[in-house]
C-alpha cells in the first residue's frame, strides 16, 4: 500500500475542503452586502442570477445574517 500517496491525497482533500469553506464563507457575505446596499428592486433576484442559489436561499442568507446581530447596515 502507497501511504505516502494517500497522505498526499487526503491533505490536498482538507485544504480544497478549507479553501471551498473560505469561498463559501466570502460569498455569502459578499451576497449579503449586495443585499443590504440597495432597497432596489429585483435584488435578491439578482444575487440569486449571479450566485445560482435559489431566491429562497438568498432570503435565508440574509435572514441569518441578519440574526446573527448584523443588523441592516453592517
């Protein structure tokens, strides 16, 4: 059995892992930012377009942050 190959897999495993945690992470605060910038219409519809996420996944994105005591401008 090749360990060294399979030591070598795992780590490069746990840092995609931890690099798509830091993205996603990026993303949903990026997402929430849009959203909090504008009282535009059709925001959430275009943070949906742009990120591929549902509408309904947006507004739960948001909600979230929002509980989490971001409150309406952070």
């Amino acid at each position: 059995m090749d360990t060294v190959r399979l030591e070598l897999a795992a780590q490069r495993y746990r840092e995609a892992e931890r690099a798509l945690d830091s993205a996603r992470a990026d993303l949903h605060a990026e997402a929430v930012a849009a959203l909090r910038q504008t009282e535009e219409r059709g925001a959430q519809a275009s943070v949906a377009r742009i990120t591929g996420w549902t509408r309904e996944y947006v507004r739960r994105v948001k909600k979230k942050a929002d509980a989490a005591g971001g409150g309406p401008d952070a």
